[in-house]
C-alpha cells in the first residue's frame, strides 16, 4: 500500500491577492502529485474545535503537513491544544525571521515540561510557514522532499536477510502499487467551506511548559483551567481579552503564544525573550533587580491586564496586587493534622 501524506493549506485572514495566488499554485501542483492529498481550510487560529475544519484535521490520522501564515511552533501548538498530535516533523525551510546561518541554542536543564509525560503518536507533522517564501515553488519542492522521505522503506529493507535486498527486490517493492489506479489519477482538493470569526487566544507550547501555572494566577478573566492530571490547558480560550498578551510576558519559559500578536516572541517565533518574561513573585513582590527589564515586564503586564479589566467594567488591580500563588498538586504542602486525623489514625492501627 502507498504512503500517503495529507497536506492541509491554511488560508490567510486577509482577501490580498498575492498570498491567494500563492496559496492557489500550492494546491495546483500539488494535485498532479502522486500519493498527497491537499485539504485547505480557513485559518488554522480561527477555526473552532467542534467546526468543520477542525473536525476534517481530526480525521487525518497519518503524516500531516501544514501550510499556515503562521510561526510553526504556533501552528503546530494550535492543532496539539485541538487533540491533533504527532512528532514534530524536521523542515529544511526557514521561517519568517530566520537567517540561513541562524542556529538556536538550546539550554540544557532538567525541568520537566509537560510533553516529557505525554507519549506522542508515531506520525509526523510538518509545519511550513507561507510568510518565508514569495514563491510557490520553495514550498512544494519540500513538500516532494518529505513525501520522499517518509516513503523511504528504510525499515522494511533492514528486515529482509543480512539487510541487503537484490536489485529485482528493490525494484519490486518501490513498484509495488504502480498499478493503483487511484494514485494515478489526480483529484481534487478537499475545500473545507467554513467562516469562522477572528478569534483571540492564547495557546501553550507544552514542550517548553513546566506546569508552574502562574499564567492561571495572573489572568483574572477566567481563561486558564487544569485537567485531570493538575495539568494547565486554556479552558475558556473566548474568554481572553482581545488584544491582550499580557499572560504571555509572565510565563518564565516564553510558553504562551498568542499566533496573531505584532511582536515575534509572542507571536511564536523560535528565540526566547529572556528579558520581557517575568514570574509572579517579582510581579507582587519586589523584583530582581539583576533582571534586565524586569521593571519593564512588569510594568506592560500589569497595565496590559488592567486596561482589559477597565474595558470589563472591573476594578484595576495594578503590579502591587497580593494574589496568592498557586501551586501544582505535587507541591502542595501537607496539612496539620486535626482531631478527626488523629482519631482515624487510630482506627488504622487497630486494624479492625
């Protein structure tokens, strides 16, 4: 049986012309390409969880690769918060912002993050940013490339005896379905016709998430809850405030994306604002005054909060604020033992 990749093309918000046009030869030359199914849908942020398009994602169960006008790290977070899984998927495509000689560095630690407790589904999800490349080519060229290699029978290969197939047998495999007629014949993309309305959110990246919840601490509009398992989620994501990122400047891991925010580091660019992320004790308390901008952080999330409980019809609370602040389940103190512990204990050890 071929493999076959789904390739989903997330529309721009905006009607400009030149990214429609891009986003049409996309799909065009993608269609004649044997083993790829196209799907486009309108802006992966703006669709709802129980829509149409949403639900068309959801049905996708094997290697997946998205074309957003999107940071990838926020495109690929907005489909985890939906249930829509996988391993991250490596492109040789640059993001808007992205030098070619740009390496990130990456600081060692031993946090746990959230997604060290998850275990991952097999597949793989490719995230392409549409802002990079004026043309359609870039795009479909590494479309071709990870189709390749994701058809690449490596695994099989090793399987036969000592590893080392005759050339009729590797001939045979990669020709195996050349005579389904269905791959041949190029089909049309599927259009999912939806009209979601311009949504404001913030999404987590859990592979930076340690689970602190200060974000549930600081944010007084009711958007942050916990599962099950003590773990943050954005509960009440139409709750949040329009605009407002201020949530996103406290996280201490640059955790919180908001995917249509003017500023990259927000907005889910790869690099890591050190200076504009705050915690909660520096908020209410008395900052750190070795952190570089540490006022300033405070001083934008305080009043970013503020304006948007203004707007709300609320009383201002301002950085002074004395909020407690909550803890994970694992770190919960224990309590003192009352009368009724002490007589149950009791109890225990009378073994009755």
């Amino acid at each position: 049986m071929a493999h076959r990749l789904s390739v989903v093309v997330s529309q721009s918000r905006s009607q400009n012309p030149k990214k429609r046009e891009l986003e049409e030869q996309i799909v065009a030359r993608l269609l004649g390409e044997r083993g790829i199914e196209v799907t486009v849908v309108p802006n992966l942020y703006d669709l709802k969880p129980d829509g149409t398009g949403m639900l068309c994602l959801s049905g996708i169960s094997g290697d997946l690769v998205i074309c957003s006008w999107l940071f990838p790290r926020a495109a690929r977070w907005i489909l985890d918060r939906n249930q829509i899984c996988g391993q991250e998927g490596a492109t040789l495509l640059k993001s808007l912002g992205e030098d070619e000689d740009d390496e990130l560095e990456t600081v060692a630690d031993d946090k746990q993050r959230v997604i060290d407790r998850r275990n991952q589904p097999a597949r793989k999800i490719y995230c392409l940013d549409l802002r990079a490349y004026e043309d359609a080519s870039a795009y479909v060229d590494e479309v071709r490339r990870i189709s390749q290699e994701l058809a690449t029978p490596m695994v099989e290969l090793n399987g036969w005896i000592n590893g080392s197939p005759k050339p009729e047998q590797m001939e045979r495999y990669l020709a195996a379905d050349s005579s389904d007629s269905s791959e041949s014949t190029p089909q049309g993309p599927i259009v999912i016709d939806e009209d979601p309305s311009r949504r404001w959110y913030p999404v987590i990246d859990m592979s930076r998430c340690t689970n602190c919840l200060e974000c549930i601490d600081f944010c007084l509009f009711g958007v942050y809850g916990i599962d099950r398992q003590e773990t943050i989620l954005v509960e009440q994501p139409d709750n949040c405030r329009l605009g407002c990122p201020a949530c996103s400047r406290v996280c201490p891991e640059n955790a919180i994306i908001f995917p249509q925010h003017k500023t990259p580091t927000i907005a889910g660019s790869p690099e890591t604002a050190g200076s504009m992320k705050i915690d909660l004790s520096q908020l209410f308390g008395a900052p750190d005054p070795g952190a570089p901008g540490a006022d300033k952080a405070q001083e934008v999330a305080a009043r970013e909060r503020d304006e948007q409980l203004l707007l709300a019809g609320r009383e201002v609370v301002g950085k002074e604020a004395d909020m407690p602040k909550r803890q994970p389940a694992t770190e919960t103190p224990e309590q003192p033992k009352d009368e009724l512990d002490r007589l149950i204990d009791s109890l225990d050890e009378l073994d009755v």
